[in-house]
C-alpha cells in the first residue's frame, strides 16, 4: 500500500479494493462486512424496540490522550445507543478522507475504531470511503450510524424525569474537551486524558441495578449544563447542580481557568448522567460505583418543579447562591484579559 | 468543583458576617464599582451580590475590553479582514461584537480570513507562515493585556517579521476612572481595583485615586474571598470616613508592578485618546503605536470605512458607567442577548449584560 491517500484510493477501482480487504475488513473482521455486498446483512433483530442513531466525527487533533478519531466515532454512536436505554449491534463507519494524509494515520483510526467495537461488544458491518482533493477537508472526517434494540418493557426518556429526581454523573466531568484544548494551546500534561469509551456495559449495569431509571444521556457538546438544559426544557422541569458535588479533577478545572471556559459546558465522551428516582439515588450510585467505568460517581443535583420565569437550569454556589446556567450563544470563545 | 482554598465556604460566610455587621454602622447605602471584566465575572460567577447587605452596592464599570471597544473600530477590522492580502488575527469573544452592519464572525463566513488566537505570539506564527499577506492583530485589552502585543511586536523586529502588524485600540484604566468619578450622574464611594492590571502598572499607579478623586479603594484579586476582603475594606473605609488605596493582592501585586512589561510597552506605544463605547472620546485614555513603528500600524492601511453606525437604543454607555443596571436597558433580554447581542456589554462573558443575563444579578 502507498504511504499516502491518493484520489484512488476513492475511485472505487483497485486501490479502493485494496483498502477495503486490507485495511478495513481484517480490523472489523465480521461476516457480515467480509460479505462486501450492498447492504450487510447481519441477521434478526432482537425482540424489542428499534433504536437508530448517527454522528459525524471531527477532531483536531485526530490523535489525543485516551483516543483518537476512530475510537471516538464508535463511542459516540455506542453511547447515544446506550443512553436511549438500548443494545447497541451493529454500525456503520464511513470516512472522508483529504488526499495526501497518511495511511498510518488511518490505520491508527481504524484500530481505534476496531478496539471500541470490540470493547462495547458491537459489530461493523457496513462502510464507505471517499476521498477529496488536498485542502477541501482536514485529514479525516468520520460518520457513523448504529442500529440498537431496546429490551421489552423498557421505557427511559425525558418525559419520564420529575420532581424529586437525582441527577447522578458516572465520573468526572469536562476530560475529553480539556484534553483535546490543551493538547491545541500545547498546554498538554500527563494528568490529562480523554475520558472517551463505550458507556454500553455500564448503562445496562445501571439499567440491570434494580433502580427506577427515568432518563440517561452522555453530555457531549455543550457539556453537563447543555445537557441538564434540554433535559430540563423537554421535561419542564428545573434543575438545581450543586457545583460542590460534580467532581472534576484539579488539572481539568486548571486547563479551563486558563482558557477561560466551564468545566460544565466541556465535552464529555465517556460519562454517563442518569435521572433516577430521588430515594434510590444512593443505589444507584452503588450500581455505578461498582463498575469500573463508574467508579468516581457522583450525585451531582436534583428536579425541581418550575415555577413560570424560573431558569430551567441553576448551579447552588459552595456560598449558597444560586447561578443560573444558561445555554452558551454559540461556540465557546477564549477571552480577553 | 470545589473551590481552593480562596474561595473556602468557612471564610466566605465568615467574611459575608463581618461585612454585614460592619455595614450596620454605615451612615447611608454605600455604591463601589469594580472597573476589571475579570471582576464582573467571578462576582457573577459566585453569586456574591445576593449575599452582600443591602446598604452595600457593587456595580460593574467599563472593564470589560470587548465591551468598551467603539463600533468603528471593529469596522475597520473588517474592512482590512476583507482585503484577500490580510489576515485578522483575534481574541475570540471579539468575532461576536456587532459592528456598523455584521460583525467579523459574519464577515468570515463570507470568506474574509479571520482567525481566533490565544496569544499574539500565535498571531505571529502565521505572519511568518503567509510572508505574502499582512497579518493583523487586533490590539484590544487594558495595560494586562497590551505587554504581550508589546512583546510580539519586539519579537517582530527582532526576527525580521514585515508582514505583522498591530490595530491599536489599547486602553489604560485611570482616565475612566478619574471621568467616572467626576461625572455626577455617576455615584461612586470606593473602587474595586484591577487586580490584573495592577500586576502590570503596580499598586501605586492608583495613588490618584485617593488624593485627587478623594474615594476609597482596595487592589484585590479574584477568587470570593478575595473580592470580600475588598468589600470589606472598602465598607470599613466609608464607615471610618476615610479615602485610601490599601493593595489587598500582595501575593502578587506590588508598589511598582512589573517594569520589565511596562518597559516594553513604552518603547511601541505612547499615550493617545480614545474613544469608549458608551463613554465617547476620553483624553489620554488610549495607547497608539510610536511614529518609529508606522510600519506595525494597521491603522495606516488603507481600507475604506463608512461612519460607525451605533445600534439605536442601545444602553451599553449607562451600563459601563453603572448608572443603570443591565435589566433596566429596554433591550436587554428581549432583542439583545448573548445568542444575538446588540450592544457589546452582551458578547463577552465578562460583559456586565451578559453576565447578568447568564447568572442573574
């Protein structure tokens, strides 16, 4: 194979072959991507409710503490599976590439890629490749679909989230965007790792617990105050953080004073915040805790009523004010001193 | 999130009870402004207004760069972002600021070369990585912030970098103060120092405050025990009748500030005046860059640029002058908000609107 990506490599032809059988299938070895026909055809559904789901991935840099870009395109779209209360099966990774990048590059995403199929337990099955001319994309951007089955009698969703809910949080938060910023300011250290990874086994550990699960989510962009916002807003409900109770690690919460962000509104791709009923909150914790991925768990606020012209989302200060978190206006900007 | 240990809860209430009992002594309700976005930020941030006395009153003065930054200044930003042989080269929160007719967010998504950076340093990498094009920094900020553009541009004639230039629109903190403690629609007893600026200029440079404008005033830091500390000295010193500047920031501030910075910011730029957004054309109150390095001054590129445009109703000027607080701006959180900002005390975080609007009071 060449060192790098050539436009071949997309035309469909040889070079794309080539890519395919040695790149792509060995790594996801599984029937039905070995099949190479228009449409896997992985098998019978489960009983249950269908779950369906898709991301696009970009990331600079593509290769970070904890991960990488293809990795991160097989936990996003686990999570969103997981966090709808679902099995994850079977995704799909199709990538774009820009001509000239390197093919180890790309090996290194389809290695992660293939590491967090094989950590959530799910297969990919269906795939695609093109490749763009030098400068009209950067380096990779990957997307991914996924197909999952919510187990009968499950019911997880934010309609079910009330007053008198806990809000827990499976470890600390903000580790991801920390990571990836410091890494693009070189203000890396070795403290900081993503904390990207598949959520599935521990969603079902929570789900399997005992404990009345009203909704889960990963907060992602925007962070935990975005997620709490639309949690929030759909359940009509509002939400009251206690900033003493989220966790987040001295070298996170370093990284965000000196960029001037909230740790609150950084990327997680790796934590789970899951609504439970109020007087099971210590239970579910203990489920959480139990589990290696959630061993730094916390509950961090609870549901309150909204009263009309409440803010839907507030932090209660370690003085005992209260903060209201609001939706940021767009992208989160560094300022000026 | 717990707080180090300046922001420890014990000392918090502990500091909160001090100020509430001595502020019983207080002839009348006592008003002290903090003149640092930074400041504004962590009050808002803490929620320490709410848990203040009533008779004490923190308003927030023009210490937010973005939000004192003139409309045409951020048009002749993107008059030079426009022309296909620049590059602008930016703070973030600066991209949000409306200008006459958009703003250099909306002016990049129309192709203009507009990138954000966290350092002129960084600024200047890019000058050396397009030597074909002219790379502009918008210089905003106060004397925190101008060293390090200072120090770009000495690194620039160092190292032989043409192509890097500089849009001053630098300002320095005691003309305002002195123009806001003069202006009688403006009620001030004691000023919150910067604590950042100081760093730089030292606790002396506010000298001025105490024997020529006759108020109390404390240099502080920023975490809440520090921002009480100052409160505190601040309601000590109107109940004791007294007018003195104390530097409560020891640990990092002293009598005459860093003179290595203040050196290499004399030797670029010299003092001018300048315009504020909402407190018009301030006597000495800028920094423009010295006759010597014309060749730095994008001001000296020529672009064409129409009259500024200011946004009708907009109430930024009260604002920054605390004459009103944000909610009473008839704008504020119906047409102008941080998701479309019409006045700039909106766009940045350390915006007295905006952080009114994000946190309450």
């Amino acid at each position: 194979m060449t060192a790098r990506i050539l436009l071949a490599h997309g035309g469909g032809g040889r070079l794309t072959q080539e890519l395919v059988r040695e790149l792509f299938v060995p790594a996801f070895s599984n029937p039905a991507l070995a099949a190479l026909s228009d449409a896997a055809l992985p098998g019978a559904l489960p009983p249950g409710r269908l779950a369906f789901t898709t991301d696009a991935f970009v990331v600079e840099p593509p290769v970070f503490p904890g991960g990488d870009l293809g990795y991160l395109s097989v936990c996003g779209t686990v999570n969103d599976l997981a966090v709808s209360g679902a099995n994850p099966l079977w995704l799909s990774w199709a990538v774009i590439l820009e001509e000239g990048l390197e093919v180890e590059l790309l090996r290194t995403f389809v290695a992660g890629a293939a590491r967090a199929a094989a950590e959530a337990g799910v297969q990919i099955v269906a795939g695609d490749t093109k490749v763009v001319p030098r400068g009209k994309a950067d380096g990779a951007f990957v997307v991914t679909a996924g197909v999952g089955v919510v187990p009968p009698g499950a019911d997880l969703g934010d309609h079910r989230v009330a007053p008198g809910d806990a809000v827990l949080a499976s470890g600390a938060i903000g580790e991801h965007g920390a990571t990836v910023m410091a890494c693009r300011h070189g203000l890396g250290g070795e403290a900081l790792r993503s904390d990207c990874a598949p959520l599935g086994s521990l969603a079902t550990a929570l789900r399997d617990s005992g404990v009345e699960v009203h909704a889960m989510h990963d907060p992602t962009r925007g962070g935990v105050a975005t997620t709490c916002h639309e949690v929030a807003s759909r359940s009509g409900t509002r939400i009251v953080l206690e900033q003493e109770a989220v966790p987040v690690r001295p070298p996170v919460a370093a990284v965000c004073d000196l960029l001037g962000l909230d740790p609150l509104y950084v990327a997680c791709e790796g934590r789970l915040l899951a609504w439970v009923r109020g007087d099971q909150a210590e239970r579910a914790l203990e489920a959480l805790r139990a589990h290696p991925q959630g061993a730094g768990a916390a509950c961090i606020g609870r549901v309150e009523a909204r009263i009309a012209g409440q803010a839907p989302v507030v932090l209660r200060t370690p003085y005992g004010s209260l903060r209201v978190l609001d939706l940021l206006a767009g992208a989160e900007l560094p300022r000026i001193c | 999130m717990r707080p180090d240990r300046f922001g420890d809860p014990a000392a918090v209430r502990a500091l909160v009870g001090r100020i509430g009992r001595l502020a019983e002594g207080l002839p009348r309700r006592v008003t002290f402004m903090e003149v640092c976005g930074t400041h504004t930020h962590a009050i808002a941030a803490a929620g320490l207004r709410r848990l203040l006395p009533s008779r004490v009153r923190l308003i927030a003065g023009p210490g937010c760069p973005v939000c004192v930054t003139p409309v045409g200044y951020v048009d002749r930003a993107e008059a030079l972002a426009r022309r296909p042989d620049v590059i602008v080269t930016t703070f973030g929160d600066l991209v949000r600021v409306p200008s006459s007719h958009g703003s250099l967010e909306r002016c990049r998504a129309e192709g203009a070369d507009v990138r954000v950076v966290y350092s002129p340093r960084d600024a200047l990498a890019i000058a050396r990585e397009h030597p074909r094009r002219t790379v502009v920094f918008l210089g905003v900020g106060f004397e925190t912030t101008t060293p390090t553009v200072a120090a770009a541009l000495a690194e620039a004639e160092a190292s032989g970098v043409p192509n890097f230039r500089v849009l001053a629109g630098h300002k320095v903190m005691p003309p305002p103060m002195r123009a806001l403690a003069r202006d009688p629609a403006v009620q001030v007893d004691g000023f919150l120092l910067p604590g950042h600026v100081s760093v730089i200029v030292g606790a002396r440079a506010f000298e001025f405050v105490s024997s020529e404008l006759s108020r109390a005033a404390v240099v502080v830091g920023f975490a809440p025990t520090d921002v009480l500390q100052g409160v505190e000295a601040l309601v000590r010193q109107a109940v004791e009748g007294r007018a003195e500047v104390e530097n409560l920031y020891t640990r990092v501030v002293t009598p005459e500030g860093n003179l290595a910075a203040r050196a290499v910011v004399d030797r670029f730029f010299e003092p001018a005046d300048a315009v504020w957004r909402g407190l018009g054309l301030i006597p000495g109150s800028g920094l423009a860059l010295r006759g010597a390095f014309a060749h730095r001054d994008a001001g000296l590129v020529e672009v064409e640029v129409c009259e500024p445009v200011e946004p009708r109703g907009c109430r930024c000027g009260d604002v920054l002058k605390g004459v009103i607080d944000p909610p009473e701006c008839p704008l504020f959180g119906t047409v102008c908000t941080p998701a479309a900002p019409v006045g700039a005390c909106m766009v940045s975080n350390e915006g007295s609107c905006a952080a009114w609007f994000r946190h309450g009071a």
